[in-house]
C-alpha cells in the first residue's frame, strides 16, 4: 500500500467523524499489527504526519473484542481484526470507537477516542 492511499483514507475516515485532516486534526499516532511494522506505506504517512508508528501484538490484539470481526484478517494474521483492536488499545482503558473500520483497496483505518478527549 502507498502512503497516499493511507494518508487519503486516514482523510475520509476522519471526515467521518466530524474532522478535517489538516484542518487541526490528526492522528495521535498510527497504529497496526506488529507483522505490519515495516510496511512502507503506514511508515511514510506516519512520517508525513508526524506521529509514531505503533505496534501489537497478536496476544494484544487477540484480547480486544471488535464489533465488526473479519474471518480474513483471522485466517492471515491469527486475530479477528486489526484497525479496531489497535485503535481501541491505543485509546487506552475507557476509549471507545468513533468510527469503526473502514477499508480502501489496501488498507484499513479505525478512529478510538481516548476517554476524556
């Protein structure tokens, strides 16, 4: 995946949620399964927005319960999903989904809010 596509469906997805990339909102980080660590596209658009790039585990992400389970994220990466789960992990104990996973061609996003923001 490119950087631009995730940069572009990091935009619609925020949209979504009532704000405007680069209108005084981003991410506070970027985040995804460890296996996806070294992908190109997620590094650069964490680069381009200047926010880390964080990772879980399968155990981690495995003990996250997601509203919308994928059979082919659980046959590929042994959880049943990866944006939701990492989302909700980064928001940290009482976060909640804003937006629950949405897809373009290769990527996937997910918006958790941190309890309290």
């Amino acid at each position: 995946m490119a950087a631009a596509e995730v940069l572009a469906l990091i935009g619609r997805t925020l949209a979504e949620a009532g704000r405007a990339l680069g209108a005084g909102a981003r991410p506070v980080a970027l985040v995804t399964a460890e296996a996806k660590a070294g992908e190109p596209g997620l590094v650069a658009a964490a680069a381009r927005l200047e926010v880390p790039l964080r990772t879980y585990g399968a155990e981690a992400l495995a003990g996250v319960a997601v509203p919308d389970p994928s059979a082919a994220v659980l046959a590929a990466v042994g959880v049943p999903g990866v944006a939701e789960a990492a989302a909700l992990l980064a928001a940290g104990a009482g976060g909640a989904l804003v937006v629950g996973k949405r897809k373009s061609a290769g990527a996937t996003c997910a918006v958790a809010r941190a309890a309290g923001a």
